[in-house]
C-alpha cells in the first residue's frame, strides 16, 4: 500500500472508551499488585509478572490520554509489552496445547494491532474481535466454572489477577472500538495546496528577478549616457528573500502579490496642471544659451 493512501487512526479524550479504557488499566494495575502482594522475592516473576504489566498499562494510560489524537502508533510500545507479559505467563499452563494457542493469539495480536495503528488495515473490526472475544472465553469458559467449583476454590490472589487481567482485555477492547480513522485526503489537499503555492511564488519570483535585472541594465546605460546613477540598493528589496521555505508570504504581505522595487532613474517626472514638468538644464553653458535667446528675443521686441 503506498504511504500516501494509508490512514490513521486517533482517539479523542473526551469519548467514552478513553474513558473507560483508563479506569479499567489503573484498576488493573490495582488488582495486579492486590493479587501479587509478597510475591516478589523471586526477582524474574517480579520484573515479568509484576513490573512489566504495571509499566505497560500506566505508559497505555499516559499515551492515550495525551497523545491519543496524533500519536496513538505510540500505543503500540505497550500493547507489544503487555503481549510479552501474557506470552511468559502462557508458559506455566499445564496444557500444552492451551499454551501454544495462547501463544499464538499473543502473537497475532502484536501483528494486528502494529498493522493497524500505523493504518496498513483499514478497519478497527479485527482489534474489536481479538480483544472481545477473548474476554469471554475468560468469563464463560474458564472463570464461571472454576467459581462453581467448590472442591478447588479460587484463591483470593488467583481472583485478583484473573481481574486483572480481564481489565486489560476489556479496556483494549474499549480502546478499539473509540479509535477512529482519519483519511490522507485532507493531509494530501493541504499538502498538494503549498507545493502549488510554493511554485507559484517561486514563478512570481523569477520574473520579478527578469524584471528587476532589466531595468538595471537600462539604468546603467543612462548613468553611462550622464544619466542618473543606478541605485545599489534597488535590488536588496527582493520578495524571494524574504518568503518563508513553504512559499507562504512574508509577514504583512498579500498572497499572490509581489512588492515592486522602486527604480529611480525609471520614475517618470511628476506632473502639475496636465503639462509635463521641464527637466533642469543639464550644464550651465545650455542655461547661458537660452538666457542669450530670450535676451535677443527682447530686444527685438523692443526696437
């Protein structure tokens, strides 16, 4: 599947499986330590049975309630954790055959849940099932019967496990079912939108620049002819400069305008009363030719 047509999924903190998801982890890790209390003298069940369940569903709790919305591929580290948890403890059943299944749902569940919180699966259904249907199996299969049992009677710490236990299957399942897809459309739109963008700047700015290098050639031919210099400066206020990578405009400025750069030598003359105002004289041989015209002129006039 190509990467841009993958969606992903989030959860938002104010539904009610994020809700229930989180209380059902901390009382899962309250009955984890009811259940295991006085039981870590031996440091391997300590750090497997006891320490790896309570650090994988406290980091689920922080990670869904803080980062459910744009991160929840991070839920994947603890789901992973927890999965170990159950496959070390699928070890000590006495059936083979249980603990091979058990195993192998383990398993299956790493692999779902990776595949679908980075969006490979298109659908939360599956998590929904293979966190669900497990929890009653645990109730209708196994914890019924063995609470009808009278001649083996559950253990007070053997309960609070098996609670704990059923919290952790049945908060997943409440995470599955909040989860909820965001489509690549609307990324795609928005990123398809800045590259156009981008261009179109970039386009703007080339001609800008085809403008700007023109006009500074016909100013340095009429500073060479005894025009008016060309200004240094002219070309430091350049739009290309100051845009940002994206393409976005610079602060204060219009998008899809570009700031034009003044040139003075190119600045026609101003105008007054609908006439063009006359140029100064440029030496003063040319004002000593014209004031001996209007003076011949006057005495012509004269005589």
């Amino acid at each position: 599947m190509a990467e841009g047509s993958r969606i992903k999924y989030y959860v938002e903190r104010e539904s009610l499986g994020v809700h229930a998801c989180s209380i059902l982890m901390l009382l899962a890790v309250v009955f984890r330590v009811i259940g295991c209390w006085g039981m870590w003298d031996d440091r391997i069940y300590a750090l497997t049975q006891i320490a790896l369940p309570i650090f994988s569903m406290l980091l689920l709790t922080a990670i869904v309630w803080f980062f459910g919305r744009r991160g929840l591929w991070l839920s994947f580290i603890p789901v992973t954790l927890g999965a170990v948890f159950f496959i070390i403890k699928a070890f000590g059943f006495e059936s083979r055959i249980h603990m091979m299944l058990c195993i192998l749902l383990y398993i299956a569940v790493i692999a779902l849940y990776f595949c679908t919180v980075f969006g490979m699966i298109r659908t939360k259904w599956l998590l929904v099932l293979i966190f669900g249907l497990p929890f009653l199996y645990h109730v209708a299969i196994e914890d019924l019967p063995a609470l009808r049992d009278a001649a083996n009677p559950v253990s007070f710490a053997a309960g609070m496990q098996e609670m704990s236990v059923l919290c952790i299957m049945l908060g997943l399942f409440f995470l599955s079912l909040s989860m909820k897809k965001r489509l690549p459309t609307a990324e795609n739109e928005h990123s398809k939108h800045r590259k156009t963008r981008a261009l179109r700047k970039k386009k703007s700015c080339e001609k800008t620049s085809s403008e700007e290098s023109a006009a500074n050639q016909n100013t340095a031919g009429n500073a060479s002819s005894g025009g008016n210099p060309a200004d240094p400066a002219g070309s430091a206020d350049n739009p290309c400069d100051t845009d940002s990578e994206d393409g976005s405009p610079a602060a204060g400025e219009v998008p899809g305008t570009s700031r034009p750069t003044l040139n003075p030598a190119a600045a026609p003359a101003p105008v007054q009363g609908g006439e063009e105002k006359a140029a100064p004289a440029d030496s003063e041989e040319e004002a000593a030719r014209t004031a001996g015209t209007r003076g011949s002129s006057a005495g012509t006039y004269s005589s």
